[in-house]
C-alpha cells in the first residue's frame, strides 16, 4: 500500500509535468534505479546524486521529487518522516500547488501507513487538500480524496466512504483503459485494486457482503499474476477469507487467511497481520479450538504492545482475552488485558475525536467557500435588480410628478410587504436523511457493543464516538427515540442490569452498589430511583421474582 501511492506521488506526478531539456541529466540519473523495489537502500547512492545536484541548481520541484523518491527506498520509518519533512519545505520554495499538495499527501502517507499515526496524517491531506483544490490534475485530487475516504472508513462513515472511493475507482479504471504509457498503466491499476480493496473492507463493515463479494471476484480475476501484485492479491485473500468467515464457511476461510499471511508479514504490514490473527482466532474459536484461537488472539497483543497501532476489530480481540482471563480467574493477566482496553478505547476516543472536529471543520470550510460563492452572485443580482428600479424610478418620477416615488417603486416590484412577513418562518431543525441514517447506524452499533455500560458518559462523548455532534445528537435521540439524552441513556443501562438479573442466578444475588457500578452509574440512590422509574417495581421486588424463577426452575430439574 506504501509503495504505491509513494510511487504514485513521484513517477505519475514526473509523467504529467511537462518537461524540459533542463532535466534531462535528473532523467539520466533517475533511470539508474527507478526499477528497484520499495526499501532497496541501493537506490539511495543515486539519490542522492539527485539531490546534490538539485540543490547545487536551486531546481526545488527536482529536489521535490528526489526527496520523495528517497522516502520511497529509505526503509527506517524515521528518516521517511524527515524525508517527507524536506519535501515539504523544497516545493514550498517551488511555488507550484500540485508539487506542495503532492508533498504534504506524502506526509500523511508515511504517517498513516508507516506509524499509524492518525492525527496529523489527516492533518496533512486536509493541507494538500487545500492546494489542490483548485488543480487541474485529476490525479492529485483522487489520491487526496483516498485518503480521505480511507480516514472516513477509520471513523465509521461507511457511507461517505464508499462514495468517494467509487468516485476513485472509476477514475482509476477509466485510467487503466487509455492508452497510457506502461509506468502510469501500472499506478492506475495498482490505485483502482487498492480502491477495490477499500470499498471491500466498508462494505464487510456494512453488512452487505453481496458487494464485497462481486468486488472480491474482480479482484481475483483481473489482478495481475506477476510479483509486482502479490502483496495486492495478499489483500484480497485476506477479504475473502473474513468473507467467508462472515459466511460460517471456517476451513476455507482459515485457507484464505493463510494464503495472504506470508506477503504481509513480508513487507512487515503489522495491521493487516493482525487482522488475519485475529480473524484466525476467530475461526478456531467457533470450531471450538479454544487453545489454538487464543494463541492467535494472544499474537494480535503482542503485535499491538510493539506496535501501538488501532484498528476496529482490536476492541474485541480484548474483551476476548480479558473474558477468558477472568473466567479462569487470572488476576494478573485480566488486570493486563483490562488496562490495554482501557488504553486502546482512550486513543480510539481521542482520535475520533480529533478527526471529527478536522473534518467538520474542512465541512464548513467547504460550505463556507460555497456560500460565499452564492452570495456573490446573490450580491451581483441585487445591485443589477436595484440599478434597474432606481432607474425605473427616475424615469416614472420624471413622467409621472403627480404619483409617490414609493408607489411606483411597490408597483415596479410587486412586493407583498404583509405576505412577505406571513412566510417568513423560523427554520425547522430536522437533520438531514444522510446525517440521521450515519447516527442511526453508529448509535446502534454503540448499543450493541454495550458502550453505554462506561461511566462517566456525557452527550458530547456519545457524539464524538457516533460521529456527531452534541446538537444533532441531542435532536435525533429526542425525535427518534422519543426522549432527552439523560433519559435514554439511564433506560440502556437499568435495562442492561434487569435482564441481567433476569438471566444470571449468581447477579441477581449482587448486591446494589455492585450492580450500579456495573452499568455506569456512580449514585446507588440514583440507580435505585431510575430502576423504580422504569420498571415501575424497586429494585428488591424485582430480583425477588427472578430468585423465585431460578428456584422454580431448580425444582423442574
């Protein structure tokens, strides 16, 4: 994934920028190693003759580029990072948009895919964003637009998501069919695979894995069998394998995720190693291989305690382990495992956090540029209108002494001054279909996960982890569900600890303060308040008719 966009960035970007006689001995030197391999330190030699010679001309957009192809050979994470740093500040000197777009796209690149570093990766597409906004390249505003879609992915907006990556992909494949030169054939089938990959991954999150699997089938179909695509069909294996896990179908997926392990941890993509082993385990653990699925969910640990990365699936792959610990009563591992969610669940609240408020901000950014637009014109038509009634006014005032100038202006216009009060409204504060169905959806999977039992929530936390914000939150439960924020919350969770008592001989025994704290809330007086409220019965009488029930049924036994 790296390696292509990297080269996409360099090679593409050189292929559509008009060149000249100047850069002929860049050229000469380039071709010394723009066929060796992503990390081949043997390309750095010349390289660095590249840079020497750039800077010796002052030529930035060649020193742009060299820098950016020494990111691509460079294999220690941290001098990519201050490769990518001189980019920056090199095509900054150019002056040229797409060059600093370019070079702040590859910023992010190496933090998002090299540290899985969330945060300023965004930061930077929403910097190359704002230079390419108005480029005439194609290409630079699709692999920004990736990225995005690949950060919309990562906080839940599935449905943005798969618009922009559609977007990418039929781009990319109305690329691939021109009669391109071999080096750009060979990027824009990379891009649109990679795309393919992306709208696979949100569709599984969606739940419509029909579209997964016809985009799997053309992944397997028309990939290239060649070595430069291996680590590609790794990706795609990788799909069909949870697909098929998806499916119940348990040996074939464990086969799939096999076929794709050995690339990825080839090129050292610890992510999507971890999602293998945790997919892995997951299969065992549904054919009652308990022993070899935790050694395989105890594999995703470890690469997480090396890594310190966050992908969605790293939650559970937790709760498992720190379920079993428990069950076998191993303090020091359940505390362990306990704290790592604690830890993972605090960074994914502060990224979610961070990206929505970024994206939001680049929303009304957008919004703002195209309100100003209309404005614009708004402006242009009044002054036109009021140019025309002025006149209009002169010339009936000139023609017409014995009339009021106010009249014949009213007359001109046609104003209804008592209609025009009677339609003017308050505006109506319903929310958009698209934002109530990204709510709905992402509330529902808050519920399901049975986030609400976390104490200490507020509306503005709930908002971050769905996507939101306070205020739209705040309306959609009280439209949707019928009441304010405090008391849908308080109902989850008293309704969590009923049917708990309902079903658990040994929690129906708890005791109050241990239940409250089960279920989030801090006041023992509070929760017996809410669970009277409620279930219109106190707390007492309610587990004395669950003790009477387990009872009975001890008896029928």
């Amino acid at each position: 994934m790296f390696r292509l966009f990297i080269l996409l960035l360099v090679s593409t970007a050189e292929l559509w920028v008009a060149q000249s006689t100047d850069n002929v001995a860049y050229h000469q030197i380039r071709k010394k190693y723009d066929y060796k391999k992503v990390n081949d330190t043997k390309a750095l030699s010349y390289v660095d003759l590249l840079i020497a010679l750039a800077k010796k001309e002052k030529n930035y957009s060649e020193l742009t580029y060299a820098y950016q192809d020494a990111l691509h050979f460079e294999p220690s994470g941290c001098r990519k990072k201050l490769y990518a740093d001189s980019a920056i500040t090199s095509a900054q000197h150019s002056c040229n948009n797409d060059l600093i777009a370019s070079a702040y796209l590859g910023r992010g690149i190496v933090s998002y895919f090299i540290f899985k570093d969330y945060q300023p990766a965004l930061d930077d597409y929403i910097k190359a964003l704002s230079y390419a906004r108005y480029s005439t390249s194609p290409y630079i505003k699709y692999i920004i637009l990736y990225h995005l879609g690949v950060m919309k992915s990562y906080l839940g907006y599935y449905d943005e998501a798969v618009s922009q990556f559609e977007a990418c992909s039929a781009f990319f494949r109305q690329e691939i069919l021109k009669n391109n030169s071999p080096d750009i054939l060979y990027n824009m089938r990379k891009g649109y695979y990679n795309t393919l990959h992306q709208l696979i991954y949100c569709y599984h999150q969606m739940g419509d894995d029909d579209s997964a699997d016809h985009l799997i089938e053309i992944g397997k179909r028309e990939i290239p069998k060649d070595l430069d695509f291996v680590q590609l069909r790794s990706y795609f294996f990788k799909s069909e394998g949870i697909s098929k896990f998806r499916k119940g179908n348990y040996e074939q997926s464990i086969a799939d995720l096999n076929r794709a392990l050995p690339e990825l941890v080839r090129v050292n993509d610890f992510a999507g190693v971890s999602v293998i082993y945790f997919y892995l385990g997951k299969n065992k653990l549904a054919q009652d291989r308990e022993q070899e699925s935790f050694s395989f969910f105890r594999k995703v640990d470890s690469l997480y305690q090396k890594y310190h990365f966050f992908f969605p699936e790293l939650t559970e792959n937790y709760k498992i382990l720190l379920e079993n610990a428990r069950k076998k009563s191993n303090i020091d591992e359940s505390l362990s495992f306990a704290n790592t969610l604690h830890k993972i669940e605090k960074i994914n609240i502060e990224d979610t956090h961070h990206l929505f408020i970024q994206f939001e901000a680049e929303r009304i950014n957008i919004e703002y540029s195209s309100i100003t637009q209309r404005y614009r014109n708004i402006l242009f038509g009044v002054v036109a209108v009021s140019m025309f009634l002025l006149i209009f006014t002169i010339n009936t005032y000139l023609e017409k002494k014995s009339e009021k100038t106010y009249d014949v202006v009213l007359a001109g216009v046609g104003v209804d001054i008592e209609r025009l009060k009677n339609d003017v409204s308050t505006p109506k504060s319903t929310l958009s279909a698209e934002i109530c169905n990204r709510i709905r959806k992402n509330l529902q999977k808050f519920e399901d996960e049975k986030e609400f039992l976390k104490p200490n929530l507020s509306l503005k936390k709930i908002a971050i982890r769905v996507g939101t914000n306070p205020n739209y939150l705040s309306s959609y439960i009280n439209t949707e569900k019928g009441m304010h924020f405090n008391r849908y919350l308080s109902e989850l969770r008293i309704k969590y600890i009923a049917e708990l008592l309902a079903e658990d001989p040994i929690a129906v025994h708890q005791k109050t303060e241990v239940l409250a704290k089960l279920c989030g809330i801090a006041s023992r007086s509070n929760f017996l308040k809410l669970f009277s409220e409620i279930y219109g019965m106190s707390l007492q009488e309610y587990q004395h008719q669950c003790r009477e029930k387990f009872a009975a049924n001890e008896d029928l036994n």
